[in-house]
C-alpha cells in the first residue's frame, strides 16, 4: 500500500515536505508521532495520529510512539494560551504506561516484525542533558531569527496574553528537534508527523538533523479535525471523549459517532476506520438516498467503538441505545451493567429508598407517591396505570396493587420507571 497515497484520499495530509513520499516508496522507514502524557488516558483528538501510525504500519513502516515525558514537563505554544501545567516524574511514568497499554489496540508492539512499533519516552534522553551541553550542542545550529519566524511563535507574541510567552515555551521547538535528532541517530527514524498545528517544530527538527548530522529527514502533518458547525472535535457538554472506558462509558464513546452529522460522518469515516474506499463510497450512496437510515453514522459507530472497546462492549452499546431511543423488554434492562445503566440514563431524576423495604414487597403506590413523590397523588398514580401509561423496567404496569420486591431491582439497585413516552424516573435502592 503507498502510505502517501492511502492518506491522501481519506483527507489526511495537510503538509507534506518534498521527498518524503519517495523515500517512503524507496525502503521501509521509521517514522514517529509525539504524545505529551498529560493524562492516563488518550482521547479521540490523538485518534488521527494514532491512525496515520496504523496505516504506516499496515503499508510495511515502522512507528515509534514518542511519550513527551520531557516535553509535557514544557508545554507546548502551539495553538494554546497558556503554558501548561508541569506535571512530575511519578505521574509521567505512570501515564505512559497507560498510554501504552492503549495504543496495543491500534499498534503491533509484540511481534518479532522488523516493523514492530515501539514506543520511546524523551525523558529518558533529556533527564540528562545539562543547559550548557543544551546551548552547546543543540541551541548553536538554530538561530533565533529561524524561531522567530515560527507562526506558533508569532501568534502568541502577537497576542494580548496576560502570561505572554516564557522561554520555557519559547524554546520548546528546540526541544522537539533534539528528540528527531536522537531518533535519527539512534532508531535511523526519518520522518515525524503530526497535527498540522506541529508543522514548525517537526521541521525544527528536520533542520536540526540537516546542519548538525548532514542528514536528511521529512516532515508530515494531517489537518486539525474540526466539526461542520465550527465546534471543536471530541469536545462534549461534559468534556473530552476519553478512551478509558471508566472516563467515558463505552456507551457514551458510541453514542458519540453515532450522533455527528451527516457531513461530519462522511469525513471521519475515512480518518477513523480502516473501511477502503469501495466500501465507504458505498455507504455514501447509502446515506444519499435514505439519510433517515444513518449508514454512514451506524458504520462509524460500530467500527470506532469495536476498535477501542471491542465487539462485546459494542454490543451492549447497541442494546442500550435501544433502551431510550427504540423497542426495549425488562430482559434487555437486566442484561445492562451498572456504569451502563448510570451511562444511559444519566440526568434523570432519581430517588433513594431504603432497601430493606422492598424485601416484603412496598406496595406501588406507596413507593411512587409516598416514598418517591414521582406522582402528586395515588388518584393520579392509579389512573396513570389503568390508562395503561406507566411502565417499571420497560414493563407495562396494569396490577394498581402490584408489590416491588428485589426481584425487580435492576443490578440489585435500580427500578426505573416510565410515564407515558418519555417520562423516566429511577429509583435506587440503598
């Protein structure tokens, strides 16, 4: 597979630095993406680089994954406001382990291939190096005037910003080049690539390769994902879409692609899955002449979630969505797990009631109106149930004297009520 070629038509290249695809074409090559470990979790905005070192992979390159344990002690001025928070040792490590752990469901980190994906920590190379030997070796080759001239540079002196730039900031690109000039020398890595937003600080380091070894070394950036309304991507009421299931519920990951827009779908479709371009066409055409069916969001969803998640996990985010948004039985309620259930049905109102009552049974009337207040009145209550409008656990409630007993707790915990359509409530046993 040409590795420039695959990236092109799915919309991935934003620059790309002359040469780069012949030697990619001339012999299989190393290249590397930097991660800054500032938590133990990747969210969906490192997705396209994580890709773009899955489709180096799979066209027979190989990926190095550059833990910034170093330059997350920095932070980094591109495209932010404000420095960073400098996180320490202890919790650099224990990030990158995490991160690792998730990048092994994308990356081939254990085969005997010569193209297996390793993942480097720069903390390790730089915990060393002295300032002298930094202004010595590294700081001599690159002007300040070259710095200057970087458009993250300039747009944050160009900023009325309280905090300005330090020369902590200021000297980051230095930073970042030392890291290519080490994989260089040391992993023969010859091409960095990363969010458009990186284009001056990889090229640093393709400068600094050229003066200080003679060498020669490429740059690639795929475009900064943006979502059709101008919103910023994986960016949601409650934060970023982590890949840590116990950060973001697999549900919430899936809900998450199955709800952008039609547009929308149609780019990510070729950025975060390995779908070819037969089949995303395809699905295209699909979406164009029933738009109602949501092809291209339904693929999406299941390929994204079954990648980080699994199809397990899918699965079940599949039944759950049934829950609210389609045909539902106390079956499928029971077969949910706690963090799913919480997941699907957060924000709806929720009363606690001492379990021990439902261990004779508590009359439905009662826990509705007198221990819950769900309902103003058990005359409002009893006709609800003979009007055939109240459900507990998807279940149609017809018995106006029914006893709730644990047998109708949901995960030991929860009974859930609906009013009508649309009307849910939550009782927690406690």
């Amino acid at each position: 597979m040409n590795f420039v070629e695959e990236l092109t038509w799915r919309g991935m290249i934003h620059d790309i630095m002359p040469g780069t695809e012949d030697q990619l074409q001339k012999e299989m090559t190393t290249a590397y993406v930097g991660i800054d470990p500032t938590a133990d979790s990747l969210h969906i905005g490192h997705l396209v680089s994580v890709m773009m070192l899955k489709h180096l992979q799979i066209s027979g390159h190989k990926p190095i994954v550059l833990v910034g344990g170093a330059t997350g002690m920095i932070g980094d001025p591109s495209g932010k406001s404000a420095e960073r928070n400098l996180l320490d040792e202890k919790t650099l490590h224990h990030n990158e382990s995490c991160l690792k752990r998730q990048l092994a469901k994308f990356l081939d980190f254990e085969s005997d291939a010569a193209n297996a994906a390793e993942v480097v920590n720069n903390y390790d190379w730089m915990k060393e190096f002295s300032f002298l030997e930094f202004i010595r070796d590294i700081g001599k080759h690159i002007t300040v005037n070259y710095m200057m001239a970087k458009d993250s540079v300039k747009k944050r002196l160009g900023e009325e910003v309280k905090m300005g730039l330090s020369f902590t900031e200021f000297t980051y690109q230095l930073v970042q080049g030392t890291d290519f000039l080490h994989l260089y020398r040391e992993k023969c890595c010859k091409l960095q690539m990363g969010g458009s937003d990186q284009w001056g600080n990889i090229t640093t380091g393709t400068e600094l390769i050229r003066r200080k070894e003679g060498g020669e070394a490429f740059a690639l950036t795929c475009p900064l994902i943006t979502k059709a309304d101008g919103g910023k991507f994986g960016k949601t009421e409650s934060g970023n879409v982590w890949l840590d299931p116990k950060l973001t519920t697999p549900y919430k990951f899936y809900q998450f692609w199955l709800n952008v827009s039609d547009v929308d779908a149609e780019k990510y479709i070729k950025i975060f899955t390995l779908l070819n371009r037969e089949e995303v066409v395809k699905l295209v055409r699909e979406q164009e002449a029933a738009p109602n069916l949501r092809p291209l969001q339904k693929r999406l969803a299941k390929e994204v979630t079954c990648m980080v998640h699994g199809e397990d996990e899918y699965n079940k985010a599949v039944e759950a969505s049934q829950i609210l948004f389609g045909k539902a039985t106390a079956e499928s309620l029971s077969k949910l797990d706690k963090r799913t259930f919480l997941s699907v049905f957060e924000g709806v109102p929720t009363f606690e009631v001492d379990r021990g009552k439902f261990d004779a049974g508590v009359p439905v009337v009662e826990l509705l109106v007198t221990e819950a207040g769900f309902f103003e009145s058990k005359g409002e209550l009893r006709r609800t149930i003979k009007g055939n409008g109240l459900s507990l656990n998807k279940a149609k409630l017809a018995d106006q004297d029914y006893l709730v007993t644990r047998s109708d707790l949901i995960n030991e915990s929860y009974v859930l009520v609906q009013k009508g359509k649309k009307n849910y409530y939550i009782i927690e046993a406690v």
